[in-house]
C-alpha cells in the first residue's frame, strides 16, 4: 500500500508545496494532505488540524514532511510520529517532495532514504552559466570605424 503523504509548515508553504506537486505530478498530488501553520494558531489548534489530515492519508503508513525542525509544525508532527508506521522528515524542499512522489509505491522506510537524497542532491551551488575566461575576438581598426559611422 502507497504510504500517505502529509506536509505541516509554516503557511503557505504546505499549500504552496503541494500545489507545485500538482503542477509536476497531478495524478499524484490528490494524495498529499498539507497543513499550513497560521502566525496565530495555537499549538494545540495546529496539532488538531495535523491529527485529522493524518487520519485521512494514513493508509495506514504516512510520512509527514515539516519545514524547520524545532518549530511548532515540527513539534507537533513529532508528536503524532511513532517512528513505525508514522515518519518525519524536517528540512522539506521540492526536490524532495519530488523524489518522494516519484517513488511512492515504496515501503515508507525507503521513502525516508529517497527524501532526504532528494532534499541533499537538490541543494547545491550554482555556477555562472556564462563562458569564462575566454579570449576576446579583437576588432580591426576597419571594424571598429565600420562600426563608429553613421
């Protein structure tokens, strides 16, 4: 069975998340149950939220993803995780909602592994794309008054 899919952040990152999964992977987005965390929700009013979107991915494994460990989603998923059928994973970025949706069919233990290389492959540095350190083509004097005419 496909393990359910939850996504508890800091709002509108959760809806924001999904709706870029919807965007990449339509057929499976229906299947991602999110929980944006409002400035002024109370721990207690976020966990509740939490508790209902995981009644209704479990299947009955579900991994929840959250946006910054030590934080209310965190701390709320942590509470609703047993480690066995319920995983969290923190740190949550598209490449790895994509890896996690590309291999969803997987045992959810095999889920986590695919997260987090999603999430550590995606973050890298970026180089300039321009060429570099390439000679310049040097202009004739005949090209450069070519060019000066009016």
């Amino acid at each position: 069975m496909i393990p359910g899919l939850v996504i508890l952040a800091h709002a509108p990152l959760a809806s924001a998340l999904r709706a870029v999964a919807q965007h990449t992977f339509p057929e499976c987005a229906a299947r991602i149950e999110v929980v944006d965390v409002t400035p002024d929700m109370s721990p207690d009013e976020a966990e509740g939220l939490a508790r209902a979107a995981l009644a209704r991915a479990r299947t009955p494994q579900a991994l929840i993803f959250t946006d910054v460990f030590g934080a209310t989603p965190c701390n709320v998923a942590q509470k609703l995780s047993d480690g066995v059928q319920v995983r969290v994973v923190t740190g949550v970025n598209v490449p790895m909602l994509w890896r996690t949706l590309c291999y969803g069919e997987e045992p959810l233990e095999n889920l986590v592994t695919r997260a987090l290389a999603g999430a550590t492959q995606g973050v890298m540095p970026v180089g300039n794309t321009r060429p570099q350190n390439q000679a310049h083509p040097t202009h004739s004097d005949a090209q450069d008054q070519a060019h000066h005419q009016q």
